[in-house]
C-alpha cells in the first residue's frame, strides 16, 4: 500500500509541477485533463503526507518512552497511546480512499 502512496505521492507533484508550466496555458484540453487528475489524487496525498508526519511523531515519542525520567516517560505513554490510535486511523482512511485507484485497475470477470 505504502508503494502505491509513494507513486500517487510522485504522480500528484509532477501534476503540480506540470500545471504550473505556462505552455500548459496553450493547450486547455491538457490542462483540463491535468487538473482533474489532481484534483482526484489531492485527499490522497493530503492524508498521506499527515500520515507520514504523524508517523514521525509516533517515532520521536517512542524515545521518550525510554527516558531517565519518570514523568516524561509517563506523559511519553500517554501520548503515545493516541497517536498510535490517529495513525491507525489514517491508515484505515487511506485503504479507503485507495479503494477506487485498486477496483478501476482490476478487472472484474463475469
């Protein structure tokens, strides 16, 4: 799953890169094109990238954990228990926007 993020993720800044060329101007079927294609792919790539970012905090919290003081340690726990939770989430909410780009390139037999 986290391949296909990476390539939607590739995809959506090349997009950006490509709608912002002003020869694109010259050429509005293209462009249409283009900007629908982004605009399909912008939650996706919203939420991966908080996702990412979350994933880092959960990181930098899991050294916390193993701090020489005992209360740091403890808020450490405490917050650790609901970024782990946010991230699942986020990760549930990315199989599911996911979903369609997985089902469009499958082909379904009778």
């Amino acid at each position: 799953m986290f391949a296909k993020l990476d390539e939607v993720e590739k995809r959506f800044v090349w997009l950006e890169t490509r709608l912002s060329d002003p020869k694109l101007a010259k050429l509005p079927q293209e462009f249409r094109q283009l900007s629908k294609e982004r605009a399909e792919l912008v939650e996706i790539v919203e939420t991966y990238r908080k996702f990412k970012l979350l994933q880092n905090e959960v990181e930098q919290n899991k050294s916390l954990l193993e701090d020489k003081d005992a209360e740091i340690r403890a808020m450490a726990k405490d917050e650790y228990a609901g970024l782990r939770d946010a991230l699942t989430q986020l990760e549930s909410q990315l199989k599911m926007l996911l979903l369609p780009m997985y089902l469009s390139s499958t082909v379904l037999l009778p």
